[in-house]
C-alpha cells in the first residue's frame, strides 16, 4: 500500500498499534533526514561561497587600494616631470635666444671677415699693382741712358765677306729689326707682337747664315727676359711672341730659352723648321720647356716640328700641353704628330689645328679618343691632310654620338675621299624625320671647297642651341615634302589617329620658328610658309568629313 504524501507524519504516529502505519513510518525517517542534511551542507556551501567571495573582495579592494596608492605616486611623478620638461623648455628657449645670437654675431663677424679679405685682396692687387708699376718705371727710368751696344754691318763689309747684294740687304734688315725689337723692350713699349724674322732668301729660298747673329739675338734675349716687367705691368693687354728657330744658333736658342722661363707670353708662335736631327731636338726641348714654364699661354702655334723620331719628346710635350690650364687653341702647321692623339689629353683646349699635319691612316679609336680626351674641344681644322676613304670613316662614326665639337674644317685634299658624303648625312640625314631628329645638332661641317658634298650643309648647326639645329633640319624636310604634296601620305590619319593633330600642328608653329635664333635670323629662301603644310595635312586628312563627323557627335 503506497503511503499518502500529504497526510501529517505526526497524526501517523499518534496509532502505534497500526502495524501497517507503523512500518511506513520506519521507511519515511531517512528521508527526512536527508532533506536536513541537503539543507545543512546547502547552508555550509553558502557560508564557504560568502567567505570565499569576502576574502576575495578584500584582496581585489586592497590591491585597489594599492594601484590607487600607485597611481597616485605616478601622478605626483608626472608633475614632477612636467615641471622638469617646463623647465628644460625655459633652458631650450633661451639657450636657442643665445644661440640665435651667436649666430647672428657669427654672420656679422663672418661678413666684416669677408668684406676685410676683399679689401684685403683690393689693397694687395693694389699693392701689387703698385710695385708692378714702380718695378716698371723703375726699369724703363734706368733704360733711358741705356744704348744699343752693337753695330750694325755695312754693305761694303758684308761684301767684303763674300755675300752678294740682296743677301747683304737681307742681313743688314735682318739685324736692324733685331735692334730696333730689342730698343722698344728696353723701353717698356707696348709691342703686341715681339718676332724674329728669318733671314731667307726671296728668290732662291735658302736662310742666309751670318755669324754676326749670336750677339745680336743674345742682346734680344736679354731684353726679353727685362720685358717681363711690361707685361706684368700692362696686364689687360695681350702679348705675341713669334720666333723662327731655323736661323737662331744654337747658343742664342739656349739664352731666349732662359728668358721665357721667366717672361710668359700670352700667344707664343715657332716655326722650328730644320733638317738636322740634333737642331731639331733642341727645338723641341725648346718648345717643351717654354710651355711647361708658361703660365698665361692662352694659344701655341708650331710650325714644321717633328715629332715623329723623337716619341719621348712627343710625350713630354703632350703632358706639357696637358697641364698648361691657360691654353685654349693648339695650331699645328706642316708638323709630324707620331702619337699625338693617344697623349694629347687637355682640360681646357677649345681648338686644335691640324693643317698639313701629314694625317693618313688614322686608326679607329684616334678620333674618338681625341674627342673624349679633350672634352673642351669646340672647333676642330683637319684641312689639308691625306685622308683616305676609310679615315672618312672613322670620322664618320666618332661625330656620330658626339655633342661637344662645334666645327670641323676639311679641305685641301689632292684627291677628295669619294664617301665625303658619309659626314654629310651624320650632320644631317634627309631619309626621313627620324633620321634627321637623330643626326648631329652640334658640329657645323665646313666642307664647301669640294664638288663631290653639298655646299648647303655648312648651312646647318649654326645655332649654338642644337634644338634649333635640329627643328632646322626636320622643317626643311617638311617643306620639300611639301613642294611635292608627300607630308600627307607621311602623316596617315587612320595610322597617327586624329588625337595627335593638335600636337602635330603645334610641332609645325615651333619647326617654323627655327630661324629666329638664327645667325641670319632670316628663314631660308627654300623654305615654305608654315601654312602651306598645315593646309596641305588637313586638306589629306579629309577634314570636312571630320567636321561633319564631330557634329554628329555633338548630336
């Protein structure tokens, strides 16, 4: 029998003698007991839980407490640096007040230093200027009682010496030149051009040997060595100095080669022809030295001096041309090179001059090497050499990437290369407008005492902008294209596409202004009105369809 759940256990026990009851009773104690025993470890849980969770909110609330503390400290920290940064702020403002200061004392010092050094610099030219001045006067005061101590010979006595009539004219004008040269030193004259005629003979061309030169030409080496003070005195002006060593002995070349190591010219002119090997070494020497001692020397001209046996020498000149950072222009008339164009390597040479040099053979590098070695180079003279079809050549391809030389002169050949044409079409190339943007804009060709080249090519690279050479050059294309109506079929519409037109007709505005920079500042008699080309593309380019084409496009 199932017990009833809701009856009161305790009216139960109040009927002991219901055995039945009874033993329901018994089966019910343990179930009390254990609704006591839930309660009581429910209860014990709760307590363990409130003082677990008590004991940790006391540790989170004091280390609450302790980064309260901390942050506290921090913030305390944080103004004490604060104050520091302010502080240091205050040190920095003023010490970048000083230092602005300092500066600005610095830059005034610095000024009063450079305005001092440059009166300092006025005051020593000043004071140079003046001692030049006083040296001067001071030379040409002591001249003054100064004679000529030497005589000039008589014809009576020179034919008495064996020479005839006109080789005793020749001395005696010879010798009275000398003089006169040397009293005008002696008197600090101004003489643009100091030079020793050679004694030749008109008709029959051989040099008349007197031995009554020496003294002369010593007396004039010691009054060029004197002269030194007129030139360092008349610093504004330019001063020559022509010498022709074929008929100066050797004992005077040695005394003017003492003078010039102190007396520099500005030009220096030497015709050193002679056929004998020792005489020519010592003119080399001669010439070697006067241009290593030179220190103003702006042009050097050489003519009949042969290098060719001497390589050492060659060698040495070279270096001495190298070095020399006043020389602009090398002339060299009738002179054998040897290996000049592997040793000639200037900074400042503007023009070399190689008339009659006896050039032939050039080997492949020689003009390339020429042109890199010397990047000053501006005008180049190869007239009268024996070039041949293959040194045309190698011409050719060394102008063809070169943007420094600015002229090049040949001529005189005996019998002209026939690929003259070669260096025509590297200055300007008609095939067509790419060929001509890529032909050289820099170097203007003198070519124009041949046959076989067209004179008009000195006509091109005039301008000194190679942009304007180069418009030149692709509007003269343009314009005898346009004689034959051809830029039409050129400028193909469905190929170029209709886009690029303004930037064409813009291109032809610039290409026909090339002239107005122009040495002529003229436009060329062959070429046409920029209008006409204009005119003439459109008109190919069917512009009325396009026009109809862009209305309906506006629709």
């Amino acid at each position: 029998m199932t017990p009833l759940l809701n009856e009161n256990p305790i009216a139960l026990c109040e009927h002991p003698t219901d055995n039945i009851h009874s033993h329901y009773l018994i089966m019910d104690g343990p179930s009390i007991n254990a609704a006591s025993q839930l309660m009581q470890m429910r209860q014990e849980m709760m307590d363990s839980l409130r003082t677990e969770l008590r004991g940790e909110f006391l540790s989170r609330e004091h280390e609450l407490e302790n980064l309260r503390s901390h942050a506290a400290k921090l913030a305390n920290e944080f103004k004490t640096l604060q104050k520091i940064n302010i502080d240091l702020h205050k040190k920095y403002e003023a010490l970048e007040h000083t230092n602005t200061t300092i500066l600005q004392k610095q830059l005034i010092g610095e000024t009063k230093i450079y305005r001092l050094e440059e009166q300092f610099k006025l005051l020593q030219a000043s004071t140079s200027n003046g001692e030049r001045k006083a040296t001067y006067q001071e030379v040409v005061q002591k001249n003054k009682k100064w004679k000529y101590p030497l005589d000039i010979p008589t014809v009576p006595e020179l034919l008495t010496d064996g020479y005839d009539e006109v080789e005793c004219e020749i001395i005696i004008d010879t010798i009275t030149g000398i003089a006169d040269m040397t009293k005008r030193m002696r008197m600090g004259e101004f003489i643009d051009v100091i030079y020793l005629a050679n004694p030749t003979h008109p008709d029959e061309g051989y040099v008349i040997n007197y031995n009554g030169y020496l003294p002369q030409y010593k007396e004039f080496a010691e009054a060029l060595g004197e002269y030194r003070y007129t030139i360092d005195y008349m610093e504004d002006k330019s001063f020559t100095l022509s010498l022709d060593l074929e008929s100066v002995p050797d004992d005077a070349v040695f005394e003017l080669q003492n003078a010039l190591q102190h007396t520099h010219f500005h030009k220096l002119q030497i015709n050193a022809d002679d056929d004998k090997p020792r005489r020519r070494r010592n003119h080399i020497d001669f010439i070697v030295k006067c241009v290593v001692a030179d220190t103003k020397l702006e042009s050097l001209s050489l003519r009949s001096v042969f290098f060719d046996s001497w390589e050492e020498m060659m060698g040495v000149f070279c270096r001495g041309v190298n070095d020399c950072k006043s020389l602009k222009q090398l002339n060299l008339d009738s002179c054998d090179l040897g290996e000049i164009f592997n040793n000639l390597k200037s900074k400042t040479l503007e023009k070399i001059d190689f008339y009659l040099c006896y050039l032939t053979d050039l080997r492949p590098t020689d003009m390339t090497e020429l042109f890199s070695s010397n990047p000053c180079l501006r005008k180049l003279d190869l007239t009268g050499n024996r070039l041949n079809e293959q040194d045309i050549v190698y011409i050719a391809d060394a102008l063809r990437h070169n943007t420094t030389l600015r002229r090049l002169y040949l001529g005189i050949f005996d019998e002209p290369p026939s690929n003259l044409h070669l260096l025509e079409d590297i200055i300007f190339d008609h095939t067509s407008l790419n060929s001509a943007h890529d032909s050289n804009h820099h170097c203007q060709l003198d070519l124009s005492r041949y046959n076989r080249i067209n004179p008009e090519i000195i006509k091109f690279n005039t301008c000194i902008d190679p942009t304007l050479n180069r418009r030149k050059k692709i509007y003269t294309i343009l314009s005898s294209r346009n004689r034959n109506q051809e830029n039409a079929a050129y400028f193909d519409l469905e190929r170029i596409g209709i886009k690029h037109l303004p930037q064409i007709l813009s291109l032809l505005k610039q290409y026909s202004k090339h002239h107005l920079k122009d040495e002529n500042g003229t436009q060329g008699k062959d070429e046409v009105k920029p209008l006409s080309i204009v005119y003439e593309i459109m008109r190919g380019w069917k512009m009325p369809e396009l026009y109809n084409l862009n209305l309906m496009i506006e629709d």
